[in-house]
C-alpha cells in the first residue's frame, strides 16, 4: 500500500481526523492548536494524526488534497479544509453540524 | 517574502484578479476578488489561489496564507 492509499484508507475509516503538527496536548504551530480549539468547541470525537512524525504522510497529505499546507480535515473521508476554512464553517454554525451528523450516525 | 511579491504573482498568474497581502514575512493574508472563483466551493476557490503559487508555497518561501475569496459582486456586497 502506497502512502496515498494508506491516507484514502485512514480518512475513510476514521469519521473526524486532523492531519496537524503535534498532537492536540501538544500543537506545534499556531495553525495547528486553532483547529484544534475548534473541533473542541465543537465537541467534536476525533482523532489526530502528526505529520511531523512521517515526513511520507507531511508530504503525501498535500499531494491527497491538492493543499498545500497543514492543518488539515476530515469528515466522513471528505477534505473540509484548513484552519481558514474550519474557522470561517465554525463561525458560521456549519462545522458543529456536519460533524454531529457524522457522530450521530455512529 | 515580501507582501507586493506575492500580490504581483497571483494577480500575474489569476487572470483578472484582484489581490491586496499583509502579512509578517512569512505569515500572510490576502484578499483576493476574481470572477473565476464564481460558482465555486471555498476549497477550490483557496485551491485555484494556492495552485498558481504552488511551487512558492512547497519551498516555504510562503509559510502560511489565510485567504479571503470574493468575486467582484460579493466583493461589492460586502463593501457598500
């Protein structure tokens, strides 16, 4: 399995993940621990994936979604976008609610 | 990076685009206002601006750009 498979596998799989740098104790840039305050605003279950720690999967994320930076998300397999996007989905109320639909069809 | 670098390079490379930057030399903003954005979703709007300066973005050149789309008539709506 290549790293592109190993993504398309991992974000199927897993209803909520965030590619970041570090981990949500320990966000390694400022982009990264803004998301996560968001998806903890939202009450949000999801899991994290470091791309710091696999240079394959920093480098593999941004050639998956056609973005070029990290943070990244997912819902339900789908790219939802970085911090820009997630901030201005949360504002607006629209994060909260795709989330919870995905977590209440769990 | 400096912030005119970056407007010149979209607005070079977005054809008819408008594009105002900030930022503090590695982290930027922009706002860009482009009709091409139009009928778009905000992922491909931020991906039509990225993809025009992918290579500046890969070499970290440019670290971080949030992005703020607007075609000409949302650009007008939302600035009477």
């Amino acid at each position: 399995m290549d790293i592109q498979q190993r993504i398309a596998a991992f974000v199927e799989e897993v209803p909520v993940v965030l590619f970041m740098k570090g981990d949500r104790m320990f966000p390694q840039c400022g982009f990264s621990g803004k998301a996560i305050q968001i998806l903890d605003a939202c009450e949000a279950e999801y899991e994290t994936v470091n791309v710091l720690s696999e240079d394959e999967v920093r480098q593999g994320i941004k050639e998956f979604s056609n973005w070029p930076t990290v943070p990244q998300l997912y819902v339900a397999g789908q790219f939802v976008g970085g911090t820009d996007i997630m901030t201005e989905l949360y504002e607006n109320g629209e994060l909260k609610q795709v989330i919870d639909a995905i977590q209440d069809s769990e | 990076m400096e912030c005119e670098v970056i407007k010149q390079l979209i607005e070079g490379r977005l054809a008819e685009s408008e594009v105002e930057v900030t930022g503090d030399g590695r982290h930027f903003e922009a706002t860009v206002i482009c009709d091409e954005f139009a009928g778009k979703g905000l992922i491909q709007q931020h991906q039509l601006v990225y993809g025009v300066i992918k290579a500046e973005m890969a070499d970290d050149s440019i670290h971080a750009l949030s992005l703020k789309t607007f075609t000409r008539e949302t650009w007008q709506r939302a600035n009477p």
